[in-house]
C-alpha cells in the first residue's frame, strides 16, 4: 500500500504537532510504501532541531519550498493580514500542488493529510481532487470551531466554506480527543459518520521505568512553547506568592524551568514576578527535553481559560509526561479534555483562577519532597489508549478497509 503524508509541520521542525507526526510516521513506515509530502526547512519558531534530522524512517520524504515566512513579511507590510491568512500562512503550501504531483511521481492508493497549519488539508484537497484515491483528513485541534481563532466577516465566511469543502471531500476525518468529535457531529450532522477518534499519541519505547530521586531542589518544569493569548503561567505565579506568604523557606527548596519560546506577553508575566527560583530556556532540543522531564519532579500543563463548551483541546505534551512517569500540575478548565485524561490518574487539576488550591498543592508536594514520600509522586503507567503502535495499527486498518470495493446492493 502507497500512503502519502502530507503535512507541513514534519521534522527537523521541534513543534507538537511534529512530533505526533514522527510518531505515527514511523508506525506507518513499518507497514506501508510512506512518502511524506512538507516544506523544507524554516526558520523562525519552526527552526529545525539537528535531534530530529533522520526522525522518520524509512520513509520517502518530499519537501516544497517554503515561502511563507519571506512571501508573509513582504505582503503584510502592503496588505491586510486577514487577506493573507487564507487559510493561514502557509497558503502557498496548496498553491504548489502540481509541483508535488511532478516530484512524488507515483500515484499513492492512501492520502493521510494532518493539521495544522490548514494548508495541510487544502494540499490534500487538492491532491484527493487529483488522484480521485481515499482521503484521511486529521485535525489535531478545530478549524472553524477552534476558539482560537476569531475569524469574522468575510474571513470567517472564507473557513467556512474552506472547512466544509474539506469536510465533503474526505472520506474520512480524525479528531483528537472525544470531545471535539461530540462538538464536530454536533455542528455537522449529516457528515457525522466521518468523523472519527484518533488521538495524539507517546513513543511505546519511552515506557520505561523512572524512580524518583529527592536530591538537590523540587523541581517543577515545564516543556512547549506559549503561544496565542490567554495561556501563560500568570495564575501560576500568583499561587506561588502565596506560598511564599505561608512559607519563606519554598524558596530555598524549589526550582520552576520553563523550555520553550515565549511571546512577549508571557515574557513580560515573568519579568512582573522576578521569581530568582524561575529560569527559562529558549534555545533547546528535542532530546535534551525528554531529558529533562524524566529528571523533573513535577510537570506543568497550562490550558487555554475558555468557557467550557470550547475546552476541547487535547495539549499533546501531556503524552510525553506521561511516559515519563512524573505528576502533572495542570490549570484548566474543570470540563476540559486536558482534566478528564489527567485528573487522580497522571497528577492534579486546578481551574484557573483557584490560586489557593494550587498554592496548597505546592506546598503539599514540598512537604512530600522533604519527607521523601514516594506515593505523592507515584502516577499511573502510560494508557495503552494513546499508544503510538495500537493507534498506527488502527490508522493502518482503516487505510485497509478504505481500499476495500464496495460490495454492490441487494435487490
């Protein structure tokens, strides 16, 4: 079986939506022809990461050339920027369709596009045009119904019909976490049999032991980038002057690391609060973050405030601490995704603004540090449920049954 991958965020880039791309990629790799269709190196936030280079293999991989970052800073200065974000910056990902079809020269039996960035699914509806051959369409978070994004006007009449023109093509599409496909079949009832759970998925082979060590300072961490508004450790911070009221001496014992790029919003949280116990690290690997959960003491989630209707988001960082075997510190929303995978089973939940109950939790998880109480930091073993190979063998089934002819009707 030929299986064409197309998706614009693809290694050396070091972003989540990336790394589930490895994942499944190399699950695929093992039992199918895979070509990956993506951009070539960028530079920017998706700089490439020298640890993931050879990340997929054995796979064919056929990379177009990347315009969005000079084509996006030239017409932005002479254009209206929502002009521009159709679908988004990488719009001229699926205008270079024909150019794909020159250098993939085989014509694949399987179309698997994944998003974001959009471009991803407009490639693929491109391409489904093309060679008339199933489609698989992965949105890793909602499109139009993504409270992210706050399309209005003719932009939003754009995705709408974008989404839905997608939407119709593919033969089947894949959602991350059950509660978008609950808000996907709701807003789509007549497609609600494409709809299908597919979620993010860890490594099988990073499921291996991690006993925890009470050396040095408690160590709180946190990996990913903060990106877009109403995300940022800001309740975080305010918990944690609290705890200082309480407890002078939490200071001496503990330390916050967060890896990963900050916008200037969040930048300027953590110049507000000056915590000296708060280092940040922008320049890093892949590796070195694997590193460095497996080291942690505890892991930290930040989730989007929104009402909770719109909680739909399955943050994939949660499968990397899950695997390995550190609690979770999460903020977000009480009827969220992040809370019903996370809560009692892979750490604690708190809503936003609860900074005393997340004042409590740190000072409890201190007391637990000093006193060397193992069963405080004792999680449950990495759900089977999100395992790369089953979910690839999954995926792989349904590429199966799409190949399968359609038995005519009974008379």
């Amino acid at each position: 079986m030929k299986v064409l991958l197309i998706s614009i965020s693809a290694p050396p880039q070091n972003t989540p939506e990336s790394l589930q791309v490895i994942k499944y990629a190399n699950q695929l790799a093992s039992r199918c022809d895979l070509t990956l269709l993506t951009i070539k190196e960028a530079d920017g936030w998706r700089k490439a990461d020298v640890s993931l280079k050879d990340a997929i293999r054995p796979a064919r991989i056929v990379r177009l050339p990347h315009y969005s970052s000079k084509v996006g800073r030239f017409l932005s200065g002479i254009l209206n920027r929502n002009w521009l974000m159709k679908p988004d910056e990488d719009f001229m990902f699926p205008v270079q369709w024909k150019r794909a079809v020159k250098k993939i020269k085989h014509k694949p039996d399987i179309l698997y596009s994944r998003s974001t960035p959009y471009s991803s699914a407009l490639m693929g509806l491109k391409l489904k045009q093309y060679y008339k051959v199933p489609w698989v369409l992965h949105l890793s978070d909602p499109w139009l119904l993504s409270p992210l994004n706050s399309f209005t006007g003719e932009l939003q009449a754009y995705h709408r019909q974008a989404e839905l023109k997608c939407f119709e093509s593919a033969d089947v599409i894949t959602l991350t976490s059950q509660e978008q496909l609950a808000l996907y079949r709701k807003h789509y009832p007549r497609l609600a049999h494409k709809f299908h759970f597919y979620p993010n998925v860890y490594n099988d082979d990073e499921v291996t032991d991690n006993p925890i060590t009470f050396n040095g300072r408690l160590t709180f961490l946190h990996t990913g980038n903060f990106y877009g508004e109403g995300r940022n450790p800001v309740f975080l911070l305010e918990a944690i002057q609290k705890v200082i009221q309480r407890d002078p001496t939490f200071v001496n014992d503990c330390e916050f690391v967060f890896i990963g790029r900050l916008n200037a919003d969040v930048h300027a949280v953590f110049k507000k609060y000056n915590y000296p116990f708060v280092k940040v690290i922008e320049d890093y690997t892949f590796t070195q973050v694997v590193q460095s959960q497996r080291n942690a003491h505890i892991l930290l989630l930040f989730d989007w405030k929104f009402r909770e209707s719109s909680s739909v988001f399955f943050l994939s960082k949660i499968l990397g601490y899950m695997t390995s075997q550190r609690p979770i510190l999460a903020i977000t929303g009480r009827n969220s995704t992040c809370w019903s995978v996370i809560e009692e089973r892979y750490g604690r939940c708190f809503e936003h603004d609860n900074t005393a109950g997340i004042a409590d939790y740190l000072l409890d998880a201190l007391k637990s540090f000093r006193t060397k109480n193992s069963n405080f930091f004792t999680v449950a073993q990495p759900d089977p449920a999100y395992s790369a190979r089953n979910n690839a063998d999954r995926l792989y089934a349904l590429f199966e049954s799409l190949l399968q002819p359609t038995l005519p009707e009974a008379k």
